[in-house]
C-alpha cells in the first residue's frame, strides 16, 4: 500500500504536535496526560522565583510554579501547578524562601488544621522569607554603616583633641611617656640587680614554711590535747555561767519578795512602825544606861553584894 505524500506530512506534523505537548509537559513538571490542580497566590516581592520552581510539603516535591504575573498594585500574582490527590488544607500558608546555600527558591506550604479543603482555582495564602545570604547582606550592610560612623566619629573626637592640645601641651605628654619609660627601664634595672637577693628572699620563705608544717606535725598531738582542754574549759564554764543565772534568778525572786513586804525579813524593812518602836526602844535603852550610871545604887540596892557594903 503506498502512502501519499500529503498523509506523510499530516502524520509528521501531528507526531511532532504531540511530541511538543508531551515535551511542553515534562519541561514544566506538569503530568503527561491529565490534569493538574491549579491554585493561586499573591506574594509582595518574588525575588529569584520562576516558572518551574518546585513546590514542597515536608520536604517532598508536590508541583510546581506554573506562571508568574505583576499585579497593578505591584504585588506579584503566582499560580501553581499540584499534582492531583494532594490534599491541602484551606488555611494553609505558602512560603517563599531559600532551598539551598546558593539561594535557590522554592515554594514551601505548610499546612494548615482546617477541615476543608482547597479546590481548583482557590487561593493560598503567600509569605516571603528572606534567606540566609539577604540576612547577611542586611546585617552585613547595617554592620558596615555602624563601624563607618563609628569611625567617623573617632576622627572627629581625635581632631578636636589635636586642635585643644597645643605645642606646649604635646610636649608635656610626651615627656610624661618618656619618664615613664625610664621608670620601666629603672624599675628593670633594679629587679635584674636584686634578682639574687629575692630569689634567696624566696627560698627562705620556702623553708620557714616547711619549718612551720614540720613544728606543726610534730606538735599535732599536743596541739591536739590543748584544744581538748579548751573545750572541755569551755563546757564546765558554759555549766557554770548556767549556775550562775540559776542563782541570779534566785537572788532576784528574794529581794522582789522582800521588796514586796513578804517574811519576816520584808516586814522588817518595809515597815516603818518597826523602825519607830525600835528607835524607840534605842532611846530608852540609853536612857536607862544613862540613868544606872548617875545612881547605881537605885538599881542595885536589892542585890545582896551591894547591901554587904
């Protein structure tokens, strides 16, 4: 059977059509022969983003970007391309961020609790992350500036303390430089002079310790029973302070109760009846003395020695 030229053509050119949507699909990781899920979502800057960037959830490639537009109010619209029989959740969020130290982008979606899920067309929220090479850039820059102005401010600082220091005062401070380097150099001298002297210095030090921790090892023992003693003191003197207070307390309770007009001791020097008849009784007493003396005989004339005379 022979086989026209036009039904060549025909059949080349829909080879090659079909080969060029085939090709058409594998370039933009889009499955072969059926259709995709196609969600939509909005980001403020998609810097080193494109189309056929990879899409990942927890690290295993689920789509990827299929188209990218500016938007009038120049944010950036993106529609990705998921592969079917992924689920994602409606409040779900898609980051864009870096995938590698040479800053590759990629789409990142987390996703969310929600019950519900996103169909064809929906819309997922975008977020862009910065990554590590834009943060050091940043903080690169701002580090930068900092050191910049503080530089500055060095010259500043050095330029008004040259023009207040005049010649005079130059020349002071550097000969307060100068006598303190021949202060060192002096101090130097001395040391390398005396070396001798404080390394012997030293070593008696050495052996008057020694000495000492021998005299206290030897004398461990007595040092030992002398502490004994002092403790022991300090025991027998703990009793007696307690004595002590036994008995204070003691002499306190008499002389309150004494104070206070109780016993015989306490009524003696609490009453003043007492005082006065014993005042009284005095008074009588020297004047019966008084009275024995002037006329003895008064007193004595009973007595039979005195009537024999």
């Amino acid at each position: 059977m022979k086989i026209s030229n036009e039904l060549k053509v025909a059949i080349t050119i829909l080879a090659a059509i079909v080969l060029g949507f085939i090709g058409y699909r594998l370039m933009s990781d889009l499955p072969v022969f059926r259709q995709s899920q196609v969600i939509h979502s909005t980001f403020d800057r998609t810097d080193g983003l494109s189309p056929g960037n990879y899409i990942y959830i927890n690290g295993v490639k689920v789509g990827s970007v299929k188209k990218m537009e500016l938007t009038e109010d120049d944010s950036v619209a993106v529609t990705f391309s998921f592969e079917l029989g992924v689920d994602i959740p409606r409040n779900s969020v898609a980051y864009l961020q870096s995938s590698g130290l040479l800053d590759e982008k990629a789409i990142i979606v987390e996703r969310g609790d929600s019950s519900e899920m996103l169909e064809y067309g929906d819309t997922i929220k975008g977020e862009y992350r910065a990554g590590m090479m834009e943060v050091f850039k940043d903080e690169g820059q701002e580090l930068s500036e900092d050191v910049s102005d503080s530089f500055e401010k060095l010259n500043r600082f050095l330029a008004q303390l040259n023009n207040v220091l005049d010649d005079d005062a130059k020349g002071r401070i550097d000969s307060v430089f100068q006598n303190l380097h021949n202060t060192s150099d002096d101090i130097a001298t001395i040391l390398d002079n005396r070396r001798t002297e404080i390394e012997s210095s030293i070593r008696h030090a050495e052996r008057f310790l020694a000495n000492v921790d021998t005299m206290s090892s030897r004398n461990k023992s007595k040092v030992d029973s002398v502490l004994t003693g002092l403790d022991k003191s300090l025991k027998e003197l703990e009793v007696l302070s307690k004595d002590l207070n036994k008995t204070n307390n003691e002499l306190q309770e008499i002389l309150t109760k004494i104070n206070d007009g109780e016993g015989s001791l306490g009524k003696m020097i609490n009453d003043p009846a007492l005082y006065d008849n014993l005042e009284s009784m005095t008074g009588e007493m020297d004047s019966l003395i008084k009275n024995i003396n002037e006329n003895p005989r008064k007193y004595l004339k009973h007595m039979r020695l005195i009537e024999v005379f």
